[in-house]
C-alpha cells in the first residue's frame, strides 16, 4: 500500500534509525488500545440525537479556536470565518467561503499540532493524500461534504469507529444534564459521561454568579442562601453528575490559590460575595476556599478532582466584548503552585485515597513545582501537557521536566480537553507516539529496558487514566 | 578543497545523517540569499567615510562586550583590555597587548557563539585554518592587521562582500543624523538606514532627561515644555528620521509595562516628570504611557514598533561608575507581558496595518506568553532570540517553544542586533543554519513536508524581515 | 566479557552511532580520573570507626530521600519503610520487610535518576544482573547483606575502590567536629574533609536559634550577645573548621536575598533577633546580611562560599510533625537571584581572589540570571545541576542553558551532594557521561574540536572542581 502522505507511519518517531525503530516496536504494542478521554468539551448532543455534521467549515473551522485566533493574527476577521457576533451583526454564512479562506491560510499552521490534527482527520476519515492549497480548496470540500451525509459518519459510528471506550463531557453545575439523560433513553450503549464543573457557582466573578446561585437553590431543592445550604446544594448536584457516570469535577481557576478558613470565616465570607459586587480579593478567597471544600467533598464521594490554573480569560477586550468567551483570547500567566496549595494540601494532601490533577499552563513550574510536590504527596498526580502545549514539544517537555522527579507513575495518561470530536483520533495519536518517542530515547541511551518500556507504553496509554480518573 | 576547520561546512547541522542531509538540501537553497539586518548598531560614520578599521583589537575585541564581559568573569581587568576608563585613567594602548591577551583567554569561549562567530571571520575573511593561541597570536595578529590595510577591506567594500541589501543602525532621537547625510552626499548606494530609538526623551531616569528635552525642542522647533509639543517633537522627528530611510523605532525598557491614560492624565505626569527628580513609579509610567504613544503615531506614519525589554542595566555598580555604559552588566530579569501590554493591546492590538516586534531575554515567557499573545493579536510580531539567547541553543529553544502556538508566520527573520561589523555574516549564517536544523528535524520527523520546508527556509532567511519591517 | 544489562557501557551516550563513538572516545580518557566530592553529607562516622553497614534497607532505602518521596508519594506510609517517628511511635523494623516493600515499588523508579544510581552499585558493588522485583529480592537482599559483611565493603575500604581523592562532609557550626578528630587520629590518609555550615546560628528562624548562640559562644569563648562578639565566634570557628580541611562554607537559605548594612544597622538588627521571636522580615534581612558577612571573612580567610537557595524546607506539616526535617517534602520555589544579589556583589563582586559559588532549585534563572552574572562578576561560578535536576535531563538542560553565556570555565564541575555512600560512584559517572555526551554532541555539529573536547573533559571531571574548592 502507498503510504499517504500526510501521516507518514514513522510521524513524531525520532530520526535516528535505532531509537526509531524501538519506537515502531512500542507503538505497535500500543496503537490498537482504545481510547479513553477522561477530559474534554465534546457536545453530549452529537450522541444524544445522532444527527449528521452540516458541512466542512461548520465541523472543522468555525469551532476551532486554535484555528480562528491564527487567522485572526494575520489579519483574518472573525466574521469572515463565521463566528457569530453577540450583537447579531452579518458574519458569513456561506460554509464554501469559510472553508476556501481557511485554505489560503492553512500555510499558517506549518509546524503546529493543528496541522497534524486536520492532516489526520483528512488523511484516515476522507481518504485525503494532499496537502490542503487554495486549488483543491473545493474538490476537497466536497469530498468531505459528502462523506458527512453518509450514516458512518455520524457522531456515534465515529465513535465506535474512534474505538472510544470512554469519554466525558463537562457540564456546568447549572446543566440539567437532559443530553446526558437523552443518551440513556437512547439504549445506545457507548459510555458518555459528565464531569461537575461548578465554577459558574464557585466564581464570584463568573458572568451571573447571583442568579446562578438562585438556580442552584431550585435544581437542588437547597437553601443557597445559607453556607450549608450551599454546601449541601454541591453534595446534591455531585451526586446527581455521578448519577450520569461523572468520575470527575474540573476547576478552571485563573490562579491554583486554595485557602482552609474556619466555618465562621467561611459563612461570613460566603455572605460577603452573596452581595454584590464581591471585591476582587473576597472573590479570588472564595474560589481558594471552594477548592478545599470540592476536595472536602471528594473525601466522600470519590470524585477525582482536576485544577486547571493560570489562563486570563478574554485578555482582548474588544473581541470579548464583540464575540463573548472562549474566541482565542485566553492567555497563559505566571502560575505558583508550592504556597497556593498549601493549605489544601495541609489539610487533605496526605490521604491516599483522594486524587487531585493538577494542570499548568506555566512549565516553568514542571520541574520546580508540580513534579516535586507530585512526587511526594500522596494525593497529588500531574495531569498531561495541557493547551498550549499539546503538542508533540510540548508534550516532551512535559515527560523530560517531571519524570525524573515524579516518575511515570505520578502522571495520569493523556486528556484530548477538545470540542473538536474528528481531531480526538489524531490527539491520541500523537500523544502515544511522543510517549514511544520518549521512551525510545530511554532504552535507546540504556536508561530503562525495552521490556520494562512495553509495559509503560500500556501504562501510559491506557493504564494509568483508567486508574486515576476511576474508569474501571 | 580542504575544508578549513573552523568553519565545517556541516557545521550546527543535526548529527543524525538522514537530518543533516535535509538540513543540506535547505541551506543550499538560501545560502545565497542577501541579508537583511533590519535591527542593529553598526557605527553609520564606517560606511559615510569607509575608512580603514586601524588594527585587529581594535576591530575585535575592544568594543564587544561579549568578548570583555566572558574575561573580566575570569578576572583580567578591563583595562588590560583597552576599555576607556571614564575618568581617564590609565589603559593599555597597545592593540598587540591586548590581542596577545585575548589569545591567551580564547579557550573560556569554548561552546560559546562568539566562538563560532570570530572562527567564521578569521575563516572566511582572513584565511585563517587554525585555532587562536598564544603560540600563534602574533602571526595572526599580522595576518588580520595587513589585510585591514587593503581598499578589500574597507567598510563599503566589506558591506558588498557581505551581500547586505539593507542594514538599519540605531539613532538616538537627540542624533542629527549627520553622518547619514554624509552617506547620502557620498553618492554609495549601499542601503544604510536609521532606527528611531527615543529613550533619552522617553525615559526619565535616562542620563540627561531633562537637558535632553530642551535639545529636543531645539532639533524640531516645538516647545517640548508642554505635553502637546512634546508628541509633536516625536511626530517631526520620526518623520526626519523616515527621511534617512528609517521604517522602524526601537524601545528599551526595563519592564514591559504600557499605559493608557487620559490626554489630562497624561499631561499632568508629563509635567511632574518634567521637574526632577521623577519618582520611580512616575518615571515607569511615563515610559509606559510613551510605549502607546508611540504606538499611536506609528499608526499614523507606519514606523514598525519594537519593545526590548527586562535587561537591568549597569548592575556592576563599581564598573558602572568606572567605565560607564554597555560594559557587560546588563543582566536580564524576569519579564511579564500579559499584563503589562494589556493597555496597549487594548488600544491598537486588534490593527492589522500595525507591527508591534516583541523580544524577551526570559525565555519562560516564549511559550506561556509571547507564543499565545503573538498567535492571537494581529499587531504582534515575535523578535527572534535576542542578546543572551542569539546562539545556537537560544535560537532552538525559541522555535521549539513558539513554533507550535504561534506559527512561523507570526515571527520575523532574524536580528543580528549588533556593533562587530564582521560578525554579521555570521550570525546570519548561524541563524539561517538553526533554522534549517530545525525544519530538517520537522521533515525527518514527517511534521513537515520537505518542499514546505524550502518555501519556510526562505521566509525565514528572507521574506520575513522583508514584509515585517517594510524593507521592499 | 558479557554486558551487565544494569550498566550498559554505553549507557547516557547519544544515540546516534557518530555522536556516541565521540562520547565513547571522550570517557575513556576521563572514566579513571580520582573522585573530588567537594559538596556532600556523608556521615564522617563511618570513616572515622570504619564499621560494617548493617543491612540492604539500612544502607539503601531509610536514608534516602529520594527513595522513601517516591514510595510516599503513591500511598506507602513512611512508618512501613523504618522511618522513625518524633513520637518514638512504631515503625517496622524488620530490614528484609522493608526491603521487600522497596521491591514491590521499584518499578516507581522507571526513568528517574535513583534507578540509574542504584542499578550502578548493584552491579558494580555486589555483582548483581537483574532489575529488582518481588521475585528476586530476597536472593538479592542476602547478596548484598552477605556482602556487606566482608572487610571490603568497610567504609574506608570502598572509600578507596570508590577511587576518591577528596570528599568533604559538611557539619553545624556547633558541631565539635569529634569524627573528623577521630579519621585524624586513626592515622587513616583518606582524605575527608568538613564544611563550615553555619545556618543554625545565621538563621533566627532556625530550631534552637537563641540557645544555638548560647552554645556558639561557649565554644569560641566569644560573647555571642553582641554583634562583635558574635562576628569574632564565626571567624574562629572557621578557623577551627579549616583545621579539619574545610575549604568551604555552605549556606541553606530559602531566599539568595543578601543585604549591606551599616555596622550600626547590623549591630541593631543582630540585637532584635536575638530578642525572641525575630519577625518574618528581620529574620530575612538577619539571614541576607550574614551571606555579606560570611562573604567578607571568606576574603580573608579564603574559605569558598556556597549558596543554595530555594527550597522551601519541611512543605507538608503533618510530616515534618510525626517524622522531622529532610523527609521529602522540600519544594523548590521561584529564586531571583539579579536584585538579590546585588547588594552583596556591590560590595564584593569584583574580587578576582573570592569564589562564590551560586546554586538554583529554579532552572529558570540559568539562562536569564545565573549565567549572565557568573559571565561577568569575577567572585561568582555556577555550580552544578543540584538536587532534583542532578539527573541525565537535568544536566543537558543545566549545559544548554549555561554554556552559552558563562562558558564552560565559570563552572566548577560535579557535586554529589549525598549522604547514600554506595551511589556516589554512580553520581559522578552520570555526569562524566552527560558531559561527555554534551560534549560529543557540540563536537558532532562542529561547535568544538575533538582535541578540545579531550581537555574540557578533563577539566569538567577534574580539574575546575579542584580549582574552585582549592583542593590542591
């Protein structure tokens, strides 16, 4: 068979012929392993209705902020690529048009993980074996407009085709999980399940934080008004998530701040941001408290709970205020670690039993920070190479600053954290062949056996996130 | 031909054969290519009077700092090394002595990019096959000092022999541009232009503020006591400085931190800065507040913007106050942008018509800022590795940690940022060989294809600065 | 002869065949150089009574830090593994139990440094062949322990077969040095020297602090109540401690903040922390004005000085609680070092006849501070990769990051730092190969000449430690 391509069967596998043949000999131990997907923002609607993905543009670019915020570095409006304006403003509609502008800048993405990401989903769903240029920018829509219609690609023959074994949604704490429950009702079998995002109601600076705290109170029958109330609102709705297979709750705070205030602190500062507006240090108090409580609540109820610090949110005002959250312009910050999570961890950081992930979009801190403190508490795991660095440097970076401080089996396996539901095939992909890249490297310099080193690919391809995230 | 040992033809190539031919092949196709050096300090009068450079210390060791710094650390004084003493003290005058000197010391460059860089002129311009040491020192001293006798090795006619088809200097805004001129009468056609650098004006902790500012309003004719004919004297200086060719302006500051005030806030602390001495948080806002007006008026006449900052100048204080400026105690600090560009990114961020170059000496801003600021706001460009990082291992690590977030195309060739004249073929030949190591290691690792990878080495080497610092 | 597979010959070489035949060339001309140990915590006991080592877990796994954080870290109580308690609660006593434990785990170890070291002296002390597991610890317990009993695995005895030249030992200011006297007096010629560590009368934060003074006084004769008097005590117990061959100081702090008082300020200052309790910020400015003074008796008496920063001590306070300090749970944190220094190198930076000998938990700072200040200030060197970055990873990285701006001769070799006797071959041969394989690779991409790379070898083995410790 010709090989195609844009997904050579030795991509990501080190150059030199001998490290890379140790490679070839991991992967192929590993690469038929199915996927789990512990963490991520695929839309439970896809396996709730089953209906067909409407067109290229709409399934690859228009969702894609990886894919918007480069176009829009080099001068791309937003509206030209059909991201909706919150004021309703024309934006273009015509999905050919996005797609043929997407092709003229796909040059852009040249040595970033995006193009190994599309050039996979190309390559293994529509059978595509050339690069993507403004000249096939039409034949190539077709091709892929008219494999949507076809009923195998469809969100739950893709997932079965993806081999998926588990994923998880994450739903707000706020969500009535009815995709979830629609899912059920289907019969269909695949395991879709949710994870407790509760920052809508941990945040005093979310977007509605009052009235969310008011429907809290309703869904959970609670008296959100009161510290307990709160409190007790949280135990419910945890219970209810798990009640549709959540193993998990996420946390995405703009710092990994936790604080352990007495009860009497806790209620009077509950008070506090009940009012409103909270002061930015009361609101940033309270997310630190709410982490201990969420780990206080873990202790109980067995939820794996994950910390994903140090994104500023929306740092370009005008595109925030044009086309809301999540549009490219969330930016990585200086992250500390060592005295923000002192308090959680003087409190339950020695329990064995508890498992907190901890994330970072700093690296600065992989080898001072989290693989010291992953290293030693037996509540800590380090989650994967996250964002920004998901990617196959990024990922190395991760592996080559924690292992020697952490070891393997301080990480959790690999997170695809996407809504992009073609790309979760091709991001396990690359991960697996970094992980037997750097493993390679290991055996090929005689600091770990290739015998010991199958294991570990196993391990850390599918082992160790069953594990930690609790999937058995 | 006998290969000369100190400039191996493979030299930087990646070790692994299959690579290293790849990286061949990309090379071959931009050795050729001119250079451009959009960002330097190369003294203007050597091209407007081309006379000869007086002898080998002089031209080599001298005034480079990278060179005294590395043999003070060692202990020989600076004075032994021909550096003037400020209070005209006693120094070595002898260029032999202090070649012999040197010589003596080379070994400490071991590993070290001055050492590629002075091995490729001694190869490439004076024949030279062998190691400097003190056994050959004279001899090569000779070598050096006859040939700087000869028409070959004058300033112009070096410039030719380098193929540069453009090099920009550095002005301050105080510089009358005097030996531009003469550059202009003299009717050579070499491509010498100015870069408006305004910090003795911009910065009220500059030596001179205050005096420089009534010379600022002699040069323009405006009164540069009020805030309003203090930015018209910018906007009829930088329109002077275009008109010796300049396209970009240059800032050094110690932070990154911009400003956004009210023209009434700005005026008040103009005139509070104006009296002596500033308060430190005054003179750092009003530098801040200088970097968005610059900004402003680069948006009106289309200066190319670039911010140097975090280098704590003159922390030697002993050495400071013995020899002044720019004697190797410049050490760089950490650096923030998230917040600190946030005032200006709010303002011009989102134009496409703007160019703001960012660089850093603290590397862990590469991936978790630069890389995701320059990927997402239109008027960002990333500087290439700069000062400390312009070697093999900083360029690598440079693209290694932005390639993948931000792209190539959202970087701009490369800066030789330097006074040693004959070191700039060299670090351009550096550099087009790291890039072409590290696109060889994109297509032996199949990331790339190989015919992309010839269009990337051009833009790299070429396009890039072209379009970045609009040198067409 | 066949390969033990635990010490590939080969093993930290570049994979690459051309690169590691380079590599191969540069060990076999360093590989038989003696041992300089010039920073370390070996107990000076076991060279002054020469006693067996008890048994495998004794010597192996209670002592060692980086063994027993593992293990902790994935739930094995620390009580399992012999680690006494404050409370004199039980633990196990049983060796060969602990041994097992540690079997059961050793797979944790996968990738890490400690796997490396222990693997080095289990084949090369007590022959052993095989990866440890459940299955075969017993057998290799009663090798080792059997072992252990013979004269050849005394302390002098391997001392010896270790191939050392020197080793320092570091102990208290308070310490009466009664080991050290007792090697003297055995007639032993190893040669074992101490470490003037004075943090427990240099920090007011320190156990015992006020009564640690008392103590001081009464073994100087100096009245340790005063400024003077105390001063007076640290120069004569420097004298003391270099008439046990110390040719160093070593300072633990958590900051690397140094501080230039007036004498009365000082006097001032010493008198407030003497009043118990000092407060947070006098206890920090205590700390950083006695890194000046140490400093400055350092100019008189030539005593090399060590600073060590960055590690916040005793991070999980349950532990340190039940267990005490050096139980795995020091956790780096962000260390500036450009405006901590300062006032320090103000004062004496630019003694060529002064080293100080700079340290980081915080890799960061290599590139951006360390290498720029010790490429300048004639007093400063970098030491090596210390503590959780002395590993393969952790040492390329320290090269990269250094090399390039202070050169290789700014640097002063390896460090063991270690109190685990039987790894100290192990340590110092992974760095000899690291940098031997750092070295092969600056050779294979023409950035060095072999016959360079041969004296810089020996230099980085051997001689700049030597150097720098004034060990001749």
């Amino acid at each position: 068979m010709m090989t195609n391509p844009l997904v050579h069967p030795d991509r990501l596998f080190p150059a030199e012929a001998h490290t890379r043949a140790i490679a070839r000999r991991l992967y192929e131990r590993i690469a038929h392993l199915p996927i789990l997907s512990p963490h991520g923002h695929t839309d439970p609607r896809w396996f709730a209705y089953n209906e067909a993905f409407p067109d290229p543009a709409t399934l690859f670019v228009v969702p894609d902020h990886y894919i918007f915020r480069m176009l829009y570095s080099q001068g791309v409006p937003l509206e030209k690529l059909g991201i909706p304006r919150i004021d309703g403003g024309s934006v273009e509609t015509n999905p050919r048009a996005i797609w043929k502008l997407f092709a003229e800048h796909w040059h852009l993405f040249r040595g970033t993980p995006t193009r190994l990401w599309l050039d996979h989903a190309f390559a293994t769903l529509f059978d595509i074996h050339e690069t993507l240029v403004p000249e096939n920018a039409d034949r190539l829509y077709d091709r892929i407009a008219e494999r949507l219609e076809q009923p195998s690609y469809r969100p739950r023959a893709l997932f079965e085709r993806f081999n998926i074994e588990a994923i998880a949604t994450t739903e707000s704490a706020l969500d009535p999980l009815e995709h979830h429950e629609a899912i059920r009702q289907s019969g269909w079998t695949g395991r879709v399940i949710t994870t407790y995002r509760p920052d809508s109601v941990t945040d005093p600076e979310f977007e509605g934080f009052h009235s969310n705290l008011v429907r809290f109170g309703e869904l959970t029958g609670c008296d959100t008004s009161t510290w307990s109330g709160y409190l007790n609102a949280h135990r419910k709705r945890r219970q209810f998530f798990k009640s549709y297979g959540a193993t998990a709750s996420d946390h995405g705070h703009a710092t990994a701040c936790t604080a352990n205030l007495t009860h009497a602190e806790a209620e009077a500062l509950f008070q506090r941001v009940c009012q409103s507006p909270a002061s930015a240090a009361d609101a940033e108090l309270f997310r630190a408290q709410m982490l201990t409580e969420m780990a206080k609540m873990s202790l109980v109820d067995g939820l794996v709970m994950q910390i994903h610090p140090g994104s500023m949110r929306n740092h370009n005002e005008r595109l925030f205020k044009q086309f809301g959250r999540d549009k490219g312009a969330d930016i990585p910050t200086q992250t500390d670690y060592v005295s923000a999570l002192k308090p959680l961890l003087d409190l339950v950081g020695n329990e064995p039993d508890l498992t907190i992930i901890l994330f970072t979009l700093d690296e600065t801190a992989y080898a001072r920070e989290l693989a010291p403190l992953a290293g030693h508490y037996p509540a800590l795991r380090l989650g994967p190479a996250w964002w920004f660095h998901d990617s196959y440097e990024g990922m190395m970076r991760f592996r080559e600053m924690t292992t020697e401080t952490a070891g393997f089996y301080n990480t959790v396996g690999f997170n695809d954290d996407t809504r992009a539901f073609c790309s979760i095939p091709a991001r396990h992909d690359v991960a697996r062949r970094v992980d037997c890249a750097f493993l390679a490297g290991l055996v090929a310099t005689h600091r770990l056996n290739e015998e010991e080193a199958y294991g570990l690919a196993e391990d850390l391809t599918y082992n160790l996130a069953k594990k930690a995230y609790h999937l058995s």
